[in-house]
C-alpha cells in the first residue's frame, strides 16, 4: 500500500511541497535571506517540525523575539530538541575541513533521529560561506549537493541551501543551480531549469 504524500509549507512561499525537496536560495539582499530563513524555521515549528539552521549571521536574540511573535517560545523549542542553530562553519567545516560523506551522514541521522522521536517531517536551511574554496575538501562541495538529492529520495528532509550572489563568481553561481532541482525566484520555488540529475552529474566529476 502507498504512502501519503507529507506535504510541507516553506514559510517563505504560499505553495505546498512534498518533503524532502532540495531547494536553493541564490540570494542578494541579506534581509531576503533572513526572511526566507525565519520563515521557513517558523512555518516548519508552528507544524510540530524537527528544524535546524546553520548560519554564521542570525542573532539569538532576533531569534527569540520572531519566534515569541508568532507564539513560539524558543528556549522550549531548543530544550526539546525540535529546534537546532548552529554555525555554518561548526557545521560544514568541522576539523577545518569539509568532508561530504561526514555531512551526508549527519543529515541521515538528522532524519532517522526525527522519525524515532515521532516528529511528522524534519527540515534544514543552511547559508553556505564564501570561503570554503579554501577549506581542505572544498572542491567538493558540488559533489556534496548532488549527492543530498540522492540522499533526500530515503530520508527526505526538506532542505533550503543559501548562497549569497555577491559572494560567489558567476561560474560558481552557475554550478549551484546545476546541483539543486528547485530554486527561489521572486519568493517563488520554481523547477531549475539548470539542473542535472545526480547520476548523470556524479559521472561527469569522476
């Protein structure tokens, strides 16, 4: 017998998504990003969501404040496990260098671990910083990207990678959209019309 479909509300848009979409936000305003990240944090929370965030540039304090206004109370959140804030570079760069196959097995985990605690769905938003060119592994970071959406097919965590435009060169830019089935445009998730499927992508890296 099938199974329901579990759709989810990004916050930052009005239209529904089945979990486990991989979505990135190339993003030039920086209230844009923090936006679409509080949104996404609080839309996923206010549905008894497990959600994270990995950033270097949300303030606690903000946090607190956007939550409590949507009837929140974020010490509980965090207490109870359903909400986790991290730093990108605590994060992606633990040890000083970026390791894929560490981070796939922490989003694997991330998922098993909401399921057995009987959350519905569980959701990631993490901003990506500029200079992981020139971390150990950083060369992989495209690697890593395609081989999320892989990963999302079993364990579907809903998952919004930032990248900031003025950050990135444009052949960057233009790698990112090659990793990420949907992106944000306008406030809108549209199909990325520059993707490429992992498999044919992961062959190409080889």
């Amino acid at each position: 017998m099938a199974h329901e479909t579990h759709m989810v509300s990004l916050g930052f848009t009005p239209q529904p998504f089945p979990e486990g979409v991989h979505i990135c936000q190339i993003y030039s305003d920086d209230d844009e990003r923090l936006n679409s990240l509080l949104e996404f944090l609080t839309s996923g929370l206010a549905a008894g969501e497990k959600a994270a965030c990995f950033t270097e540039k949300l303030d606690d304090t903000h946090l607190d404040a956007y939550l409590a206004d949507h009837g929140l109370c974020c010490e509980q959140l965090k207490a109870s496990g359903a909400l986790t804030k991290s730093g990108t570079r605590d994060v992606y760069f633990q040890g000083g260098c970026f390791d894929p196959d560490r981070m796939l097995g922490l989003l694997q985990k991330y998922h098993e671990d909401s399921v057995a605690d009987g959350y519905p769905a569980a959701r990631v938003i993490g901003e990506m910083t500029s200079n992981i060119d020139s971390i150990p592994g950083g060369s992989r970071l495209m690697e890593y990207e395609s081989r999320v959406s892989l990963l999302l097919k079993d364990h579907p965590v809903t998952a919004v990678c930032q990248y900031d435009a003025n950050a990135f060169d444009g052949a960057t830019i233009m790698k990112i959209l090659k990793v990420h089935p949907l992106m944000v445009v306008r406030g809108a998730v549209v199909h990325n019309p520059y993707y490429v499927q992992p498999e044919e992508f992961l062959a190409h890296q080889c």
